[in-house]
C-alpha cells in the first residue's frame, strides 16, 4: 500500500489547507483561502503598481496652478 499523501491546496498567503473553496487571483494567479481572497488582503502586487501608475498620471494631468500676486495700490 501506498502511505504517499495527496496533494493539498494551501494559501499562498497564510500556508493554511483550503478544503472546499479555495479562490485564485486574477492578477498574481496564486490559490489563496476565504480569509486572503481579496487582494489587498494577501498584498497583491498589481495593486502597488497600479497605484503608483495612477499616481503618476494624477501628477502629469494635473500641472501646478499659481497665480500672481496681488500688486498694492
């Protein structure tokens, strides 16, 4: 007989056994757990770069207003 154990899925996050629901990541393609399914709950790094991304885009659409100073009578 075979003593060789099957498998598991396990989080990629908390390493914990995922028996029946076990959800993948669209964006870093990991299994992650009910507790880690979001990703900023397991610290997805897509997020970090599309925030960054759009911080950027926020900087360069966006110049610096300055007006000028107001000259006294």
């Amino acid at each position: 007989m075979n003593n060789l154990k099957k498998d598991r899925i396990k989080c990629n996050f908390c390493n914990k056994k995922c028996n029946l629901l076990n959800f993948k990541c669209k964006s870093c393609h990991n299994v992650f757990c009910q507790l880690h399914r979001y990703t900023h709950s397991h610290k997805c790094i897509d997020i970090k770069k599309a925030k960054s991304n759009n911080k950027i885009e926020l900087i360069k659409s966006n110049p610096k207003v300055t007006s000028d100073k107001v000259q006294k009578i």
